[in-house]
C-alpha cells in the first residue's frame, strides 16, 4: 500500500509564513487621488477595437456622449478617432451609432 503523507500544524504555519499576506500586496489600479485615471493605460485589455468609417459618419456624437472610457477624440465638433491607449472595447459606441450598418465596426484586435 502508499503511504500517507501527514503534514503538522507548524508545516503549515512555515509554509503561510513564507508567502506574503494580502497586506503585504502593493495597491494596484485604484484610484486614490482626482484626477488621476488618465494614467492608467486600460486599452491592452480589449480584445475589440472600435473602427471608424468617415464616409458613414454624420458627426453626432453619440458615442462620444456614451463612452465610458472617455476615449472618443473629437476635434472641431467632429469625430477624429479613438483613444485606444484607454478603450476597452466595449462596443457601446458601435451600438449606439445612429446610422443604418454602424459609422464604427468593432474589429478583433490582433
């Protein structure tokens, strides 16, 4: 037959001493002043990324209005591009595109 191997209360208190406590983790993606989430780069996260056809675009700004990454360049009342260092890629802005087949496709990253 195998043996068993039993491990003692004190194996495990070497072994929960070793690793670090969940106080000891640095704090990470948090917010902890105003106006500071510019700096967190969010856009590696996406797996979609939004496209814009200027052609179909009409220019208003309803994505811009619901994105909630703020990632909606606008220049000049006008539409210019994406901030993908932040977006997400949620596709809301896609969704949210008044014009018949979508100004913005959604494209897999990659």
């Amino acid at each position: 037959m195998g043996s068993v191997e039993v491990k003692k209360k004190s194996d495990k208190k070497k072994s929960a001493q070793a690793q670090p406590g969940w106080k000891d983790i640095p704090i990470g993606g948090m917010i902890l002043e105003a106006g500071n989430a510019f700096e967190y780069k969010t856009g590696g996260w996406r797996t979609f990324r939004p496209v814009l056809d200027k052609a179909k675009c009409i220019n208003c700004l309803t994505c811009w209005f619901y994105c909630p990454d703020a990632s909606i360049n606008v220049e000049d009342g006008k539409l210019t591009g994406f901030d993908l260092e932040h977006c997400k890629g949620c596709g809301i802005c896609s969704k949210v595109c008044p014009v018949k087949g979508s100004a913005i496709k959604m494209e897999k990253e990659g």
